[in-house]
C-alpha cells in the first residue's frame, strides 16, 4: 500500500485534538521517581555538613550573647540555601535542556500527513508509524503491519522477537508477549518490519508504565562519581572533626571558656571541608553538555565528558558523516560501454532497462539515499508503460550476501530484479565471467563512486527457492552514484591528527571507493582492510591489523564490535559512530558511542553516550575540544580549592596552638567562602581553553582527574601561602593591636587567594595568566576586593568580624605578602616549566 493510500484508509488525528487530548491525558511519560524541586533540594542541603556547622556557630554565637554574629551567621546560612538554588537550579536547567533535546520522537499521522513529534507529546487515538530499528513509544493496536517481528524482552524477559500481525478490531488488551498478536508494548524494539499501528494508552497507562509507577518509590544507585566524592567529603569531615575535637579539648585545658573553644573547632572543621569538591564534579559536566547541545552534539550521559578528552581513535562511517548523504546518479555501465549522466541527462532503452531493474530493486518509500537517487534518476526519464505489477517475494540483505532481490509479477511471468554489491550480484551471474564487470566496478570506485550491480531473472516462477543463486540471472550492468565528501571534513579530520586523535573510517563500500574517500577527507595513509580480512582474523592479529590500518571497507555492522575491542584491547579509548540496530553492541562497547540523530535508530541513540543531532563529523572536533577543556578546568578548579584550604586551615589552628588570639572564626569563614564557592563553580567553569590544547596528544586512559603531582603541586602553593600568611600575621601582632593585627592578615588572606585563583588557572604562571581574560573571574576579584574594603570601613561589619582598619603602612604589607607569594609561585612553575 502505498503512503498516500495508508493515510486514507487510516486517518490521523487533526493537530487541534492531539493538543486537546495532550492537556487533558498529560504528557506520554514514565513516573519520575527523582524529584527536583526546591524542597528536595533545601533537604538536601541541609545535610551537607558545612550547613550544619554555620547552623550550630549561629546557636553558639546566640548562646554566647553575641546577638550580631548570631544574626549575620544566620543570614549566611539564608544565602548558602539560596546560592545552592541558584546553581542547583542551572544545573537542572542544564539537565532538562538536554533531556528535552534527548527525547525520542515518533512518526505520527497529523491532519492527514507524515510529521515527526515528539514522543511526549503522542496522545491516545493517534495514528503511529513504525519501521525497523524503532523503539515502540505507546502502547497501541496494530492497523497494518509488514512482516513485523518486536522484541519484547524489556517486559518478558523472553529474547526471542516475536510476530506481529494488524487486526481489524482492537479488543481487550492482551498481556505481553504473545506471539501473532496485533498488539505492540511501549519500550519494546521493532527489529524487522513496519507497520502502522492505533494508540491505546501513553505514560503511567501502559503496561511499562505500570511497572514504572511500582518502581517509583525505589531509590537508583549512585553511579561512581557520586559514590568517590561522598567517599572524600566523609573522610575530609572526619578529618576536620577529630583535629577540631582535639583543638577544643586543648583550649579547655588551657583554661579557656567551652563556648569560644567550640567556635574555634568550628571554624576549623568549616576550613577543612572541601565542600567545593562535589559542585565542581556535578556543575562542570552538566553545563558543559549544555554548550555542547548548542553545537548539536547531544550528551546523554554526563560521565562521556571526561572521557571524550582521552579519546585517541574516532571510528566513523563514511555515507552521511564524513560524505553528505546526499546520493545522486552519476554513471551507469552496460556491456563495456560507460554513460555520464552529466554529459547525457536522456538514456537510451538499454540503459533505461537497467534504471528501471535497480528501481525495482529497491525496498518501496525506502529513506536509503540511493534508492532514492535511483528514483528519482528514473522520474526524470520520459514516462514508459509499466512492465511489472505486484512484489511477490522478497530476499533481504544477510551478512554473506549484500544485495536485495525482489520477484515482481509481469504479464509474461514473474520477473526477479536483483541489485547489491557488484561481486556478489556479478557471482549471481552465469554471463559475466569474463571480468569487465569486476574491471569497470573497479575504476568507477576509484573515482569515488558507490557501486551497485544490477540483474534481472525473467520467467521464474514458484514455489521460489530458498537460495536466489538458483535462479537464472543475468547482468544487465552497473550504477554508480555520487555522495560528496562534506566541505567541513579536511579541516575537521586535520584538527583530530593535529590532537592525536587518530581517524579509522569503517564502511560497507568497496575498498576503492573508500579509498578514494579517504584520500579526500585527509585520512592518514595506511592499508584497507576488508570484511573478509577481519572475518578470518583471530583478535590478537585483527589488533596488530588494525595499527596500519585507515580504512576497513565492506564490513558489516557486526564487525564493528570486533573492530571495537581490537582497538581498546591495544590500549586505545575508542570513540564510534553508528545508526543501526546492529550498531548497537559496538556503540555500547565503545568508550564514547556516537549515534547518528537525523538517520539513526532510537536503539543506537540509547546505547550512545553521544549523539550528532545533525550527523555532521566535523560537530565531533569542537566536542573533542570541549571535552578536553572540561576537563582540564575541573582539574585547576579542583587545584585552586585544594590550595586555598590549606592556609585556611593553618591559620585557624596555628594561632590557637601557639597562644596567638583566634584568627578566623566561622564568620570569617563564611567570609571567605562567598569568594570561594563562585569562583570554582562558575568563573573556572568559565575558563577558555588553553591555546595548545587540541595540540597535544590524548590523556592516558586511566590518567586521574586530580593526580598526585597535581595535589602535591597545589598543597606547596598553599603551604607556601600559609607559612607567609602566618608570619605576616606573627609580625602584626607583635606591633599592632589585636583588631588592627587580625584586619591585616586577612587582608593579606583574601589577596592570597586571589593570587591562588590567578596561579591555578596554569597557564605560564600567574602573570601569564593575567594577559588572558576571564570575565566571570575579574568580577570575583573586584567582588573580594569590595567586600574587603567594606569589611574595613563599615563599622557595623568591621566589628562583626572584630577588625580595625590598620595603618597604610600595614596594608602595603598585606599587598607585599601576597607579592611574595605570586613571586614564588612564579619562579617555581617557570623553573618547572
């Protein structure tokens, strides 16, 4: 039945009563058991241990009568809960814009035509089309149906697909599984056939809704990020809470009153924390995919970005990702004599007779390219009289023999039309033995070309084989058509060696036309290997292959698996490419899969990390950039944080230690952590790639995001910073008041972080650094700045945080400590450098 005849005698709904239905159903979606609302958020803040300690310092300042510290501790605790909305609130923004990106669509009938919508948006009573390789969205009763056969292992856990058949009568709604029924189950996979089928129930109403409204209340696992930081904050809380413990104990039996010495254990245990740790792991991935949705790369899984960095070896197809998917006619061959379409548009009726058998070839409204190049090469011919009338049987494509074959009836006896891969229809062939054939196929794909072969077998008649060589064909010739290499490739494929990132191209087409791909896209030079080849090679020697290999050519989907672990097991972090169902184990297996989101199927796009919205390569290099400059940014945030900690932490315990007035007290810490917390989740977030990062070969595999040497070399910055900080603030006290000798150590504090942000931004030291902008990180620097100054000339603030403006002479040497440090630090990553 052709499309215009299914939409007739199964009409859609009209758009104005699917939006009707939609307000009134709700949307087709499964129960979310995760809530993000502002409530779920503030109960999980106020878990987090830092909010517990700002909460207890404002009892103990209220207990100790300090009416104003209570009340400013108070405040903070107000703005921790809404800053922590704020940035949860752009985080799950960030989420739901890809999820929004990310959600399937359908093909549905809509006021009495095809459209794609997407699957939240289906309603009861629509008119849904499925074809192979889709994901089913609803539950909903078949109306046509073509040799349809679903997997329905989601909800039975039965592996075996079953068939489908359409029904005239939609009936109670059967349980799944059942098999030559006319029912199909959303979340189930249409893995041959297509069909059209009436909707019956969307969301928490179909048979995977029920089993997602039982599941809703089951809490999912953590994944190994979530798990690794809880596992930090815990131990660093530990930590901070049996030295602050130990601290108390000391002041009391020095004699100091409970109270106090609670407040300096607090302090210290607030200064210990690093409670920037989880923010800088979650936030990063988050809004990093969300600029990357922008260049139509869709993340589907947050834990790709860090991996996206590491990738070494980009497997990609060749029709559609590095060629433009855009088939045209070019040349067809017949008995030793070559036609250019170009030079001559009208064919003679030998050559007209080939067009027409390759038309006849091919699956019907079939979304194939070429196929659709074939007809419309053949609609562009003067009109003849139709010579065949009703398909009546059918050999699909199977791994060891690419080709399609259709019998179609005629008036003087079926006819089968055959059309593939030319050695395998030219083998079909007892008339081409002589080899021009395979010659002439040969040279149009040196050209570039992708080649079909193309037979007819006349007067075949029933019962029909079950093997197509049995039946008498002969080759009435070739076609070859065009898919340009897209403009955008040369650069793209340059920009990945220039990373180290190496280019395999994996293909179904011959070896010479892929080769002739290749030479045009810039792939390094190295041998084809074949499907063939890969077949009869034990994993060991398909890895050593695999090393001088460019190009793998007349592969089958399968061997993309094998392809896959050849690859990762020589130590590579594999990026892959893919659209089918079949594709589908290789996208899994592959570190980073990369699905195709025009052209692929809703079973790729699952199993992909990523997914190429527009099915362009060259998208795939500003995501290689950007994966490697979210990483390289979480790794300074991580080191800034790090850093800063350690003089905190020295100067609210060394000075209670040696008998020095109390430096820091929690409000002091809060203080700080208003600069604190912005900087490492918003303006390193911020930072702009390094100049030479897409010049540098790819991260180990098992390189760690935060290594050794990057803490060793964060916690020297810090100590560096603390022993200055403590000697500045030594020497205050010995000639300043105690008020006036606090101002200048934490004058001196606040511009030693600023130095530690500008020295973890890596980039030639700190001096370097100031030559390269960062908007969001000047604003942060001019806030602390402010907020300094505020905090030395207000009285109100001044005496919260009980410090008086000192001599000028005294802030020149709060600015020369923080000079020394930016000196030191200078020095030592020069001399590393």
């Amino acid at each position: 039945m052709s499309e215009p005849d299914a939409v007739a005698a199964h009409a859609g709904l009209a758009s104005s009563e699917a939006a009707r239905r939609l307000a009134a159903d709700g949307p087709n979606t499964l129960p979310d058991a995760r809530p993000h609302g502002w409530r779920t958020i503030l109960a999980g803040v106020a878990r987090e241990p830092m909010f517990v300690l700002l909460l207890g310092a404002a009892l103990l300042y209220l207990a100790l009568g300090e009416a104003r510290e209570s009340i400013f501790l108070a405040a903070m605790v107000v703005l921790t809960l809404g800053l922590t909305l704020y940035q949860e609130g752009r985080t799950e923004r960030a989420l739901q814009a890809l999820r929004d990106l990310g959600a399937p669509a359908a093909t549905v009938i809509r006021d009495g035509a095809r459209m794609r919508v997407p699957a939240t948006d289906l309603v009861a009573g629509e008119l849904l089309v499925l074809a192979e390789g889709d994901r089913v969205p609803a539950d909903a009763f078949l109306v046509e149906a073509g040799a349809m056969l679903v997997d329905e292992s989601l909800l039975t856990g039965e592996s075996v697909p079953v068939g489908k058949r359409y029904g005239e009568d939609a009936g109670d709604r059967p349980a799944p599984g059942g098999n030559d029924v006319s029912w199909v189950f959303a979340g189930t996979l249409v893995v041959q056939g297509d069909g059209m089928a009436r909707i019956h129930a969307t969301g928490a109403r179909t048979e995977l809704g029920r089993i997602g409204t039982a599941l809703a209340r089951i809490r999912p696992p953590e994944g190994a990020l979530q798990r690794q930081t809880r596992v930090l904050a815990r131990r660093m809380a530990v930590l901070g809470f049996a030295v602050s413990g130990a601290l108390v104990a000391l002041l009391v039996l020095r004699g100091g009153g409970w109270l106090q010495a609670l407040l300096a254990g607090l302090a210290l245990s607030m200064s210990v924390l690093p409670e920037e740790f989880p923010v800088i792991l979650t936030v990063f991935p988050a809004i990093g995919a969300w600029r990357l949705a922008r260049s139509r790369v869709l993340t589907r899984r947050l834990a790709a970005i860090e991996i996206l960095g590491s990738t070494s070896v980009l497997c990609v197809d060749k029709t559609g990702t590095l060629t433009e998917n855009r088939m045209a006619l070019q040349a067809l061959w017949r008995d030793g004599v070559r036609h250019d379409l170009a030079r001559q548009p009208l064919l003679p009726d030998d050559l007209r007779e080939l067009l027409d058998v390759a038309v006849l070839a091919s699956k019907p409204h079939s979304p194939d390219p070429m196929e659709q190049a074939q007809r419309h090469a053949a609609s562009a011919q003067p009109a003849r009289p139709v010579r065949a009338g009703a398909p009546l049987h059918e050999y699909g494509l199977i791994p060891g023999r690419p080709a399609l074959i259709r019998i179609w009836s005629r008036a003087d006896g079926p006819m089968a039309a055959a059309k593939g891969a030319p050695e395998t229809i030219i083998g079909l062939c007892r008339d081409a033995a002589d080899g021009r054939a395979l010659r002439a196929a040969a040279a149009m794909a040196q050209e570039g070309l992708r080649v079909l072969g193309v037979a007819v077998a006349d007067h075949v008649a029933p019962p029909w084989p079950d093997d197509p060589a049995q039946l008498s064909f002969r080759l009435l010739g070739l076609v070859g058509l065009a898919d340009p290499l897209r403009a955008d490739i040369p650069d793209a494929v340059a920009a990945c060696r220039a990373a180290g990132v190496r280019v395999l191209m994996i293909t179904g087409d011959h070896p010479e036309t892929a080769r002739a791909i290749a030479r045009q896209a810039g792939l390094a030079d190295g041998a084809v290997l074949t499907g063939v080849d890969i077949a009869g090679l034990d994993p060991a020697a398909l890895t050593d292959r695999l090393a001088r290999t460019s190009v793998c050519a007349r592969t089958v989907p399968t061997q993309k698996l094998d392809i896959v672990r050849a690859l990762q097991c020589s130590g590579q972090v594999v990026a892959m490419t893919g659209d089918g169902v079949n594709d589908a184990p290789a996208l899994r297996a592959a570190d980073v899969g990369v699905a195709m989101g025009a052209r692929g199927t809703d079973v790729a796009r699952e199993a992909a990390e990523l997914t190429l919205l527009d099915d362009r390569f060259g998208a795939l290099v500003p995501a290689l950039a950007a994966g490697r400059r979210i990483f390289s940014n979480m790794r300074k945030a991580m080191a800034y944080v790090t850093s800063i900690h350690v003089p905190i932490a020295v100067l609210a315990l060394l000075p209670p230690l040696l008998g020095w007035p109390i430096l820091l007290d929690p409000v002091h810490i809060v203080f700080l952590q208003l600069l604190i917390d912005p900087a490492c989740s918003i303006a390193f977030e911020s930072e702009q790639a390094d100049p030479d990062l897409m010049r540098k070969p790819p991260r180990p595999r098992d390189a760690p995001l935060f290594g050794r040497r990057a803490i060793a070399a964060a916690l020297l910055r810090g100590l560096w910073a603390a022993l200055l900080l403590a000697g500045c603030y030594g020497w205050a006290l010995a000639s300043l008041p105690e008020d006036e000798a606090r101002a200048t150590a934490f004058c001196a504090l606040i511009l030693c972080n600023l130095g530690l942000l500008l020295a973890s931004r890596e980039r030639g030291g700190p001096l370097a650094a100031l030559r390269v902008p960062n908007p969001l990180l000047a604003a942060v620097g001019i806030g602390g700045v402010l907020l300094l100054a505020l905090s030395l000339t207000v009285p109100g603030l001044a005496a919260l945080l009980r410090m008086a403006a000192p001599p000028p002479a005294w802030l020149a040497v709060a600015g020369l400590t923080a000079v020394v440090m930016l000196a030191g630090v200078q020095a030592v990553q020069r001399r590393v450098s």
